[in-house]
C-alpha cells in the first residue's frame, strides 16, 4: 500500500521508544485516496516511537464497505530501502509490480514485496470484494540490503494452536512452534493471533526483540496493561514470554517483533532513506519516470485509469530539512 497522504511529512526515525514496560500507541486517522477513499488508522511512525524492530509502519484498516468508499485503488507508486507486509482478514486486493509479478492478496496470506533499489506497484481490491479488512505494514531495509534487487515472496502460513485459548498464523520469524520459511534482511516476528473470550496465553518469545501488539477486534491485557481495539501496545527487549488476556469478546491481534534497529532513517512518502537529500533524489528519479522504478503493466483503475499515464505523482517535498536525530543503539 502506499502512503497517499497530499502532505506528507518527512520523519526522521530514532530507534527504540520509552523505557515504560507497556507503551501504548494510538492511530490517527489518515485517508487512503481521494473524497471517497478508505480510511487507514496509522499507528507507525509516531513521534514518540518510529520502529519496532525494523517494522517503521503500520496501517490498519476496515471493515470497509467497499460499495460506500469505492475500496482500494492504489495506481502504480515507487518504494526504495524497504519491504512491504500485505495481511488481509476479509476481501482481496489485486497487487501488479514492476518485477513482473501479478498477485493477489487473499486472508491468511502473506505477500511480502522487497524494493531494494526501487520498485513501483498497484493494488486494487477486487469486484467482487465487499468488505476490505487487514493490514498494511513496511519493514526498514538495512544498510547492506537497502540497495539490493527488488523480490517478491508469498507464503501461506497454517493456523498452529496455543496453550490457553487460541490460534496463530505465523507469516514471518517463529512463535508457538510454527518457523515461516520466508527469508527476511533483518530478525523479524510477524502473527495473526485469535484468542477466545477470556483466553489467558504466555508467548514464549526472543528476549532480543522488541514487540508490539496491534488489537484488531476485542479487548485485551498485554503484560497487565488493557489495550484496547486499534491500539498499539510496545514492548521493550527484556521478556522471555509475553502475557496477553482475552476480555469477554474473541481477539484478533497482529504481534510484531525484531531486534533494535541500530540505525536512524528518514521516511517521507513512499520512500525510505538515510538523509534528506537522498529522497529529494528518490523523488526526482521517480517523477523523471526513472528505471530505478522500472513501471507496472496492466493496472485498471476505477476511474479507467490504465498503463504508464496513471502512475501516482509524488507531492512537493517539505520546505524544511529533517535531519535523523539521536544515536543509534
């Protein structure tokens, strides 16, 4: 997904956040698209926190009414120095980058495309798709992968039980036992996890890892700290097992984890760099229509938008030069 915002502000990301046991994030609500767009809840970055681990942003989104918000439709947009994390609960998305790759995104599937240099993509949701449920996520790309050849990978992870009351999808790292075969630049955690009403569960995890906790549906206790639906619950390293209380309701919750980041980026748009003047060049390669992005074949929009003409333009930078600020760990 891209970050459609007409005004994007330039962040400079610090690894780590508070020293608190549990921080808890909430979204801002950020329009995907124009009058009649989908509304994503935004709960990454924040000027409080920027990473976890080396996930550096998490948007939420629906149940949307397709028929009311015209669902998704995202024309072909560059990354660079990152990963995307596509994980639906309802509906479909049609995803087409300028790899080749012609996918969909389907529920308990999990697309991960990898930039590198430069990609460009498109989603739209399907006709067919009446509600559009789940999440959107980008992973930073470390210094010696971030200008690696674009990649592409799926993986359909099984549901594996947990003591207490509940399931999980693992689609990246390990957790209850259950290790996702997709290859990552950096350590990382990624599960869906359904818990029944007033399931109790300990989570072995990787003592190295920073966590965080995203509540889908349902109330829930993260280390004795109520989160509740669209929050984001923060974890620092230190914990061998994660606690987490279902209220009265079933939960669904997205665990994301890694250990610190150890280096300080600057995201602006849909890119992902180390200094200001290196996304004014990402910037100027893309509206130049550079090679660097490559382009996306057989997009349809909704408005019929089609081929190289419907490519997203970027906005005007800030005024403003945003240095990264603070050390890394």
């Amino acid at each position: 997904m891209s970050n459609t915002e007409t005004a994007p502000r330039e962040v400079a990301c610090t690894p780590g956040g508070t020293d608190t046991a549990v921080e808890v994030l909430t979204p801002r609500e950020v329009p995907l698209g124009g009058p009649r767009a989908m509304t994503v809840r935004r709960t990454l970055p924040q000027r409080r926190r920027s990473l976890i681990g080396a996930w550096c942003f998490v948007d939420h989104y629906g149940p949307d009414d397709t028929v009311a918000s015209g669902g998704m439709d995202v024309p072909p947009h560059p990354h660079t120095g990152l990963a995307t994390v596509s994980w639906l609960f309802t509906g479909e998305v049609e995803h087409r980058d300028s790899l080749g790759v012609h996918a969909r995104v389907r529920p308990g599937e999990l697309n991960l495309m990898t930039a590198g240099r430069g990609i460009a993509h498109s989603e739209v949701s399907t006709p067919d798709t009446t509600v559009l449920h789940g999440v959107q996520l980008w992973v930073a790309l470390p210094e010696d992968a971030r200008d690696g050849p674009r990649d592409f990978a799926h993986h359909a992870p099984e549901p594996v039980t947990i003591d207490g009351g509940g399931t999980a999808r693992v689609f990246l790292g390990t957790l209850a036992g259950s290790t996702s075969p997709v290859a990552t630049a950096t350590p990382l955690l990624g599960a869906e996890i359904l818990l029944e009403p007033g399931a109790r569960v300990a989570l072995a995890v990787d003592q190295a890892f920073e966590h965080g906790l995203l509540v889908d549906r349902g109330r829930v206790t993260l280390q004795g700290q109520e989160l509740e639906p669209g929050e984001l619950g923060c974890l620092p390293p230190g914990p061998t097992t994660i606690e987490i209380t279902a209220g009265a309701e079933p939960a669904r919750l997205v665990l994301l984890g890694g250990p610190p980041f150890g280096e300080q980026i600057v995201m602006w748009w849909n890119f992902v760099g180390r200094t200001h003047d290196e996304i004014a060049a990402f910037r100027a390669a893309w509206e130049a229509r550079s090679e660097q992005f490559g382009e996306v074949g057989g997009y349809v929009g909704r408005e019929g938008r089609t081929g190289a003409d419907a490519r997203l333009p970027a906005p005007a930078l800030p005024q403003a030069t945003i240095r990264p600020r603070g050390n890394p760990t």
